[in-house]
C-alpha cells in the first residue's frame, strides 16, 4: 500500500479531467432511490474531490485515506474554500483520519460508504479486499449503502496495450508506461514526472522542474468474485452498473458499479 508522498503535491493538477461530478451523481442517484444519508465515509478519500463537495452539500462526511500527504493536501482545500462556500442554511462537516480501508473503524456507525476512483483495484491480495468489505459492513449502520468502483478487468488490458503514456505541458510533463502480469491481472503503472518549481527567468530560460518517480500497483477482480465476497460479509447486493449509468456490464465496460446494503 502506498502513500503518494511527492504525487500528493500534484495529484490534482494532473486529475483535472476526472470525472468526480459523475460520481457524486452517481451517489446521489442511488441515495435517493435506497435512501438519502446524513453520515457518508468517502473510503480512499485522496485530496477530497468527493468529500468536500458532499460535506459543502450539507452531509456529515469521513474522509479517510492511508496517505497523510494526500490528507493534508484535502484539509488545506477545505480550510482554504470548503467551510465558506456551504449552501446556506447547511450545516455540512468533514473529519479526515489516517487510516487503511482494509481495517477502517468509527466509534459510530455511518449511514453510507462511498469507495471511488477504482480505489480497490489498489489493493493486490484477495484477503485485503474480503477485510475491506468486512470492515465496511461492520461500520455500516442496518439498512446503510455501500457503493464503490473497480476497473474491470479488461480495462487493465487496455492501458497496458495502449501506453506509453506522455503528458508535456508548460508546468507538468509526465511518461507512464505500463507492464501487465494476465495471470494475476494486475498492473504497474510507472511514471516519471518533472514538475516546474521556478518561473521563466529574465532570459527567456524555461526555469527548474523537478524530476521523480512513482510506481502504482493495481488489480482486477472477477466481477462474480467482488459480488461473492460482498456477500460473504453480509452485504445484500442491489444492482452492478457500468460507467456511470444504470446498465448491466458486458465486456466492453471500463468501470464497474456497485451498490449493496446492509440489512436493516
């Protein structure tokens, strides 16, 4: 498990083009026909593109993530903006905790979990995933929604068969390339990044960039496998989607959906 040191600081700049308005859609799609929260865990929060918004909209967010840095960056954003741009009349919070999802605990039960951002496809052992959904449920309070994403398999295929990968812009560039292991269906994104830390000089010089390097592991699991653990730990699985809309998967879907619930 890794805890993005350096890419914390630039993990926003290069995730502009995320699609975090579909998820919140997403979520609230699935909370207004299983039931609206008022205390929403956002499991891997990162820099918190999902629980500042969420907690600006009025619910009572967690945000937990294992990275300190990727923590600090979300409590700067919400110092900086989040508290003073609440619609009126909200009362909106966020508490953000170090934490790893394979063993996540409140000392209260939450009315939904939220795990986005393909941010299980990060763990690489089949026991990590059965101890997420177990603490999950745990966590949940009876009748509480799990919604989370995954990366279906072939979607890991497709990035190893479509890198390398190249950014190059005035304040950021960065190579990613990618190896795939097909029996563990498992990937290694490695990426070199040269972010600028000076400004053009007087001369006309193109300033200084920093050089380093990141390396991402992430799996896919069968489909039928992830439904069989949810149910392992007691979840009731309600609905598996694909890409953003309320359809089945087939084999061309990129990101899977899922919801389940606790019984109540």
């Amino acid at each position: 498990m890794r805890t993005y040191r350096q890419f914390a600081s630039v993990y926003d700049r290069l995730m502009e083009e995320m699609p975090y308005p579909q998820w919140l859609n997403f979520a609230r799609r699935c909370w207004e026909k299983y039931g609206m929260p008022k205390t929403v865990v956002d499991l891997g929060c990162g820099t918190g593109n999902v629980a500042i918004p969420l907690a600006k909209s009025g619910f009572s967010v967690f945000g937990i993530d294992l990275s300190a840095d990727m923590l600090a960056v979300a409590r700067s954003k919400w110092e900086a903006g989040g508290r003073t741009a609440r619609t009126p009349g909200e009362e909106g919070s966020i508490r953000w905790l170090q934490q790893d999802m394979r063993d996540w605990e409140l000392p209260e039960e939450v009315d939904a979990v939220l795990c986005f951002c393909d941010s299980l496809n990060y763990l690489t052992e089949h026991r990590d995933v059965a101890d997420t959904f177990r603490h999950t449920f745990n966590n949940l309070a009876p009748g509480g929604l799990f919604v989370f994403d995954v990366h279906a398999p072939a979607q890991l295929e497709r990035y190893a068969d479509e890198q390398p990968f190249v950014l190059d812009e005035k304040d950021v560039a960065y190579l990613w390339t990618c190896e795939y292991d097909p029996v563990r269906r498992e990937i290694d994104h490695d990426l070199t990044f040269f972010v600028r830390e000076e400004e053009e000089g007087a001369a006309g010089g193109a300033g200084l960039y920093r050089r380093f390097e990141e390396s991402h592991t992430q799996r896919a699991y069968e489909p039928d496998w992830l439904a069989e653990q949810l149910q392992a730990a007691g979840f009731e699985l309600l609905h598996r989607f694909a890409d953003f809309e309320w359809k089945s998967p087939d084999e061309d879907s990129e990101r899977l959906f899922f919801v389940a619930r606790k019984p109540a």
